[in-house]
C-alpha cells in the first residue's frame, strides 16, 4: 500500500511562475503582432494599439527575468530547508 504524503502548497511560488510566465508570453505576443502587421503591410504604427505593442517587450522581458531570478532563488531556499529539515 503507498504512503500517504502531506501535499504541501507553495502558493507564492505558483503565482509567481504565472506571472513571470505571462509577462514572458504577452512580451512575445507583441512580438509577434509586430512582425505579422508588419507582413500585412501597416505601416502606420504611431495610432494607438501600436506603441504600447511596441513598449510592452521593453518591460515586460526584462521584467519577467527579474521574476524566473527570483523564482529560482525562493525555490532553492526552500528545498534547502526541507532537505534541512529532512535530516533532522
């Protein structure tokens, strides 16, 4: 019979990685959105959507490494402490 393990949640963990996901994901999108408008021949990007599709990537990937840095810190602290902890 297997062993019933607590499930431990890192709730702060999760949201996160969502939200450097996302960040991440919507910086790309614009990207794209770029790249295929400018296949399909706009060529008036100063009317709105345009420059905040633009700006997007400029904070948005910088933004999203700063959070997987992060993530990765907080992620190797705790496994730190629970391997500690494991040991005692």
């Amino acid at each position: 019979m297997t062993k019933d393990t607590p499930v431990i949640e890192h709730r702060g963990e999760r949201i996160l990685a969502f939200m450097t996901a996302s960040a991440v994901i919507l910086s790309i999108l614009c990207i794209l959105a770029v790249i295929v408008a400018t296949l399909l021949g706009v060529r008036n990007f100063n009317s709105p959507p345009w420059p905040t599709v633009f700006f997007l990537p400029a904070i948005g990937l910088p933004i999203g490494l700063i959070m997987m840095i992060i993530l990765l810190i907080v992620s190797a602290r705790r496994r730190g402490r629970e391997a500690k902890d494991a040991r005692k």
